[in-house]
C-alpha cells in the first residue's frame, strides 16, 4: 500500500490543477497547466509518481517522424491533440490514487498515461502495481507487456537457440523474459558493446553483430534498424522465423533477400502491441496481459533498465537531448517530487 494522507472516496476538489508535458510542434516541448475533469463515479484521480520515456518510440514521435498514414494507429490511449503537434504522449505512467473507489485508494497503479502531475481516469483503466514492485522499476510494465505479447507471438520451444537484436528497452524485456524459459539459449546483439554488462546482469549471453552465431531458431528484432532486421534474417536456421517488434516510423527499411530468404523459407512477422497475439486473444484480455508484466517485474533484474532520472520540470530539455541521441539511456525515468 503505498502511503499518503487525504485520500478520499469520490471527493473531487474544485477545478483541480495539473501539469502536462506537451510537444508543441515536432522538436520543441512544453510543460502546460491543465484544469483536470471532475471525478465520476467510476473515476479515479492518481497523482504521478514516476513516469518512462518509451525512448524509441517517444523520441520518433517527439521529432515529427509518425507517417500520416499512420496517425491513427499510433495514438496512445488518453493521448490529446494530433501528430505531428500539439500532441500530449506518453503510455508509462505510475502514480497513487488519491481519489475513487475505496477498493483503490491509497493502491500505487500503473496507467498507460502520458507525462503529467495528476489526472482523471476511469478506473478500469489503472492496474494496481504488486506488493515488491517499485515505482521506478513499475514505468517498465508497457515494455514488458510488449515483451510478453512478442513471446506469445513467437512460442519459442525447450531448448531453442534464440538471439535478441537490439539491447534497446524492448530487446532487453524480451532476453529477459527468454532467460526464464527451460534449456532456451538466448543472445543479446548489439552494436554498442557497453551493452554486454547489461546482458550479464539480465542472464543472457551478449555478442557485438560481427560476433554473432547463426543457426538460430527464433530471432526477435527490436533495433528499428535495417541492418539489424537484415542482420536477424541472416542469423536465422533453415525455416526459422525473425520476429519484427520494431515500428520504423517514417524510416524506409531496405532488405537483401537474395542470398537464404528463398531457399531456407525463411519468415518475417510483424508483433505488436496494440492487440493481443492471436494466440492468446480467446483466452486473455489486454488487462489479463498488463497484470501479468506487472506481476513479471517483482524479478529485481529489470533494474537494470533503469538508467536514469530528471524532474518533471526538466522534461522538455531530457526528450530533445534524447531524441538527438546526447543523452544515452535505456529507460529514462522522470520523477514528481514526491
């Protein structure tokens, strides 16, 4: 139970305030005040604690790189104004109910809400954060959902050999979540080799591209690159499949496929986050889903992930120096002075 004195059963106060981060236009970021809804009675008012940068995917958005054709699909869930901006968007939000139903209040939650002080959702929308999960480490919940879907997606067998291109926040979840499965061999690649300590710390092995093995059974690709989606086909065994978590925005992908793509029928599949894997869409729901990534991050090794932290205040500077690649990170955390 996460501790805080006040908290009310659907008690709202008058015109309530809040702060948001919002993208005024593509590269150029703002903190505004925001009057938040009154609370109904299925409502429930959380005060941010910590929230995450989804780096890839946060950053594209924050340079204007989201496609047109893609605006649609790429809203998040309370995500306000349109790309390419103004546009509130985040989804890695933890914060403590203050307010709602008595069942909640006082519970740390997670909510797929944008960068933002407090708000007003309804509670349907928030997952109670388990006992022994931190709110720095709970941020991740989004990315290991992503994960969890990827590995329904791809059903790796006892005893695959798997590689993991990318050792970004997703590629990271997904090693992670490999590490646990019987007699599974898992590699992380990356090109940046100070990512080998991060691969030790989650239990996997760690190879630069060039020192990558192949005859593998399942490659996952989370590097958003085409060198790394080549490099996935490549590494691949006769009738292996490369799993495609990447979302390149307004980047054109270019692949070889001359060399072993026909002859080892090889595959690409696309995963993705916005539903439920087909294999798992008749028997669990997407709160089914966040609940179980919720529950995967009581394993302290997610902390890793963790590697770094500014104040609300200074979210706009932290999102520009991340999306011109200044400021390295795996999953940057934003903290709300509590």
């Amino acid at each position: 139970m996460y501790e805080h004195v006040g908290f009310a059963e659907n008690v709202m106060p008058v015109q309530a305030e809040a702060q948001a981060f919002w993208l005024r236009a593509p590269g150029c970021g703002e903190i505004r005040p925001v009057t938040l809804p009154e609370l109904g009675r299925d409502d429930v008012m959380v005060r941010t604690l910590r929230s995450g940068v989804s780096r890839g995917t946060e950053t594209l958005v924050f340079r204007g790189g989201v496609p047109p054709a893609q605006y649609a699909a790429m809203r998040a869930p309370f995500q306000e104004g349109d790309f390419p901006g103004p546009v509130k968007y985040g989804y890695l939000n933890v914060g403590a109910v203050e307010q709602g139903p008595a069942e909640l209040c006082g519970r740390m939650v997670f909510c797929l809400y944008p960068h933002q002080t407090a708000y007003v959702v309804p509670a349907g929308a928030v997952t109670v954060v388990p006992e022994g999960v931190p709110p720095t480490r709970a941020v991740l919940a989004g990315t290991v959902e992503t994960a969890v879907n990827a590995l329904w997606d791809s059903a790796p067998l006892l005893g695959d050999r798997v590689t993991v291109v990318g050792a970004g926040m997703v590629g990271c979840c997904v090693a992670r979540l490999l590490s646990r499965f019987p007699a599974v061999q898992v590699t992380l690649v990356d090109v940046d080799a100070g990512r080998a300590d991060v691969a030790a710390a989650l239990g996997v092995d760690f190879a630069q591209p060039a020192g990558a093995a192949d005859g593998r059974d399942l490659v996952v690709h989370a590097s958003a690159t085409s060198a790394g989606l080549q490099l996935s086909l490549d590494l691949l065994a006769p009738e292996g499949t490369v799993i495609d978590l990447s979302w390149y925005g307004d980047i054109e992908v270019r692949l070889s496929l001359g060399g072993a793509f026909h002859a080892g029928r090889l595959g690409i599949r696309a995963s993705q986050v916005g539903t439920v894997s087909p294999a798992r869409s008749r028997r669990r729901t997407t709160a089914d889903r966040l609940a179980l990534a919720l529950d995967l991050l009581r394993d302290p090794a997610f902390d890793v992930l963790v590697t770094g932290q500014s104040r609300f205040a200074e979210l706009p500077d932290v999102m520009a120096r991340l999306a011109a690649g200044s400021l390295p990170a795996l999953c940057h955390t934003i903290t709300y002075g509590q």
